[in-house]
C-alpha cells in the first residue's frame, strides 16, 4: 500500500510529523492493507496563524482496489489528534465497506458423502 503525506504551510511538515502521522494511520489501518492500493492524508491548519480550537483538520483518502476512493476529514486543536479520529473514522467506514462484500459471499457448497 502506498501512502502519499501532504500537509499545508502553516503546518509543520518536517520529516518527523509526516512520519508520526502515518506510522499512525498505518497502524490503525493495518487490517485492511491487502485490499488497498492507496492512502493519501493531507493536514493542514485552517485559520494559519490565528489560535482556535479544532482548527487543524486532517483529511484521509482509502483506494480501496478495484473500487472507488472513500474519504474522512477530521478537526482537533492538534494534526495528531485530527490524524487518529480520522483514521478511526476511516476505520469504521472500511469495516462497512468490506463487511458488505464480505456477507455476501457464500462459502463453497461441501461436498455430499454418503
């Protein structure tokens, strides 16, 4: 799974809150790295330079394979704090998202034994 970081200016995109932020996500996701190609988390600060609460805002996209992009945004007063909700709501949509295919399925028919 490829994971793309992307973060606006008014945020600190040093080496290490890209990496804190996705080992994150990354390991929140884990269960469900078979089944996508793709992650891309962008974080930016929405007032810039002015204070406020949840103003930081984290957004997640899941390309799952063969199927369309599902997509979170999230606000807390940190990017760390908006990173872990959004990944855990990106969590819950996925588990619907699989859980769906999934119930569908029927197992093979077992073979008869007389």
């Amino acid at each position: 799974m490829q994971v793309q970081f992307n973060s606006d200016s008014s945020v600190m995109g040093t080496e290490n809150v890209a990496e804190r932020i996705e080992a994150s996500v990354r390991d929140k996701l884990a269960r469900f790295e078979d089944r996508l190609t793709r992650l891309e988390i962008h974080v930016r600060d929405e007032n810039g330079a002015k204070g406020g609460a949840d103003d930081k805002a984290c957004t997640i996209e899941a390309r799952p394979s063969g199927g369309r992009a599902i997509g979170v945004t999230e606000h807390a007063s940190t990017v760390d704090d908006a990173a872990r909700k959004a990944a855990a709501t990106l969590a819950q949509r996925l588990d619907r998202h699989f859980g769906k295919s999934e119930k569908h399925r029927h197992d093979a028919r077992p073979d008869k034994v007389m």
